[in-house]
C-alpha cells in the first residue's frame, strides 16, 4: 500500500542521515516503533470460514491463524460467530480449511478418540471468567465428565454454577472444548446447546456410555485429582473431598487407564 512505501522510504532516508548524525539514531528507533505499532493496527488476522455437514448435523466452521475460533451449530441458537468475528478478523472463504476441520469431527463421532487434533483459538471468548472456565475443561479427560458445581469450584468460584452455565452455553468452540462434559450435580446429564441428542452422541463416542434415564451409569466412578484415588458414588471418602477435585470416570476400567488406583474403603470393581 502507499502508505507502507511512503513510510519505508522515509526511514530509508532517516537511516542514511543518522550516519552522518549519531543523534537522529535515537528519533529513528522511535519513529520505527511507532510505525510498527500504527501498522499492526492496520493489519488484522484472517480467518478463513466455511460450512460442512457433519454427523453432528450443519456446522459453521472458522479457523484462524491460532486456531479454531468457531464452531456453530447452524440449527442452534446463540451469537452469530460471523457477526462477532468481522470486529476482529479479516473473514474470506475457504472451504477446504472447514472441510479439514469436519474431516476431524467425523472421524471423532465413528469413534476414532484421538481425531480432534486441531488447535483452538479463544479469542471470541468475551471474559476472562469463562476463558479460564473453558481452560480448565479442556483439561476433563476424556471419558469422564464434571459437574457445573465441580467446575465452578476449579475456577475458584464455588457458587458460581450458573456463571458456569453460562460460559459452557457462550462456548465458541464446542466438539474441541468440551462443553457436553459437564453435567448437573444430581448426576443427569443436562442441557447443551446444540442439544441433549448431540450431547449424548458425543459421550458416546467417548465412551461415556448414558441411558435412557439420561443420567450418569451406575458403573460410574469418582476420581479424585490429587490423591489418584477412584471411589464409588456413595463412598464416604469420596463425600468428604472437595467438589472441584472430582472427575466422575465412565467406569473403573476408565479411571484405571487414566492412572488412578481403586480406594480401599469402597472397593470399587
């Protein structure tokens, strides 16, 4: 653009002064930063956006140069990603980049569990509470899920289930940060936003098998982060532990893979 070539040929100039003159080094330095600073404010990131069908029905699919920014469910409800992103990003067309990504989804729902490789951006995130609500379920193994409550408590806001709520219902990248891991207290399995069948599919293919009760299965095990200890439901140790220490794992054999060892007041199988 003109302005970049009028810009450069002036510091060009500037340069070959400041050899005659050591005290226009420092202006020099000045003004480059400066300009460096005007101009990534001019230059903004792409991101390239598409849509696909998938096993999990019709996706909106954004993928920027950090990461997936967006994944919307096109029948769901919500903020309209592309609306949110134009504040941000250069958005162009490019459907190989979501076809890429749907590739990734499909192979994830037929049961392929390490499918999902590509990296996330959450950069549409509008608060710092649900940025570190969404950071720390990504860290929800796979196979397991969390309560609202348990998540909340993670967060440092023990009260704040319905903040949590809301976070895991604004989540711009839902199948890759993994909202329908988070299930109510009393162990049913909830709300999602791209709704409870897509909810069960997706644990499903994780192995987290639910009934039609839509509540957590009866083989189901708490596992304790710290102590690596996995206990019955109704054990008492696991009643006394803190809420936001707890992954509530498939089964035994689950938690057994994940590292933890079975507790020795409850004997779980």
């Amino acid at each position: 653009m003109s302005f970049q070539r009028d810009t450069d040929q002036l510091l060009l100039d500037l340069d070959r002064e400041a050899d005659d003159d050591p005290g226009l080094d420092v202006i020099l330095a000045d003004g480059r930063r400066r300009f460096d600073k005007a101009l990534a404010r001019e230059r903004r990131p792409t991101a390239r956006v598409g849509i696909i069908d998938s096993p999990m029905g019709r996706l909106f699919i954004a993928d920027g140069p950090r990461g997936i920014l967006a994944i919307h469910f096109m029948d769901g409800k919500g903020a309209e990603p592309l609306k949110m992103m134009r504040g941000k990003f250069d958005v162009v067309e490019d459907q190989a980049a979501a076809d890429r990504i749907g590739e990734e989804i499909r192979r994830f729902v037929a049961g392929d569990r390490t499918a999902l490789k590509h990296d996330i951006d959450l950069s549409l995130v509008e608060s710092d509470f649900k940025r570190r609500a969404l950071t720390k379920l990504r860290a929800v193994p796979l196979g397991s899920v969390v309560t609202y409550q348990g998540l909340a408590a993670a967060c440092g806001a023990p009260d704040g289930q319905r903040a949590i709520g809301n976070a895991m219902g604004s989540n711009p990248v839902p199948i890759y940060v993994p909202c329908h891991r988070v299930i109510k207290s009393d162990l049913s399995i909830g709300n999602y936003g791209g709704g409870v069948d897509r909810k069960l599919k997706l644990l499903r293919a994780e192995g987290f098998a639910v009934g039609k009760d839509l509540r957590v299965p009866a083989r189901a095990v708490m596992g304790h982060q710290r102590t690596h200890i996995f206990c019955r439901p109704e054990c008492s140790a696991a009643k006394r532990a803190k809420v936001g220490r707890f992954y509530i794992y498939a089964d035994s054999e689950r938690a057994r893979s994940a590292g933890l060892r079975a507790c020795r007041i409850c004997h779980p199988a």
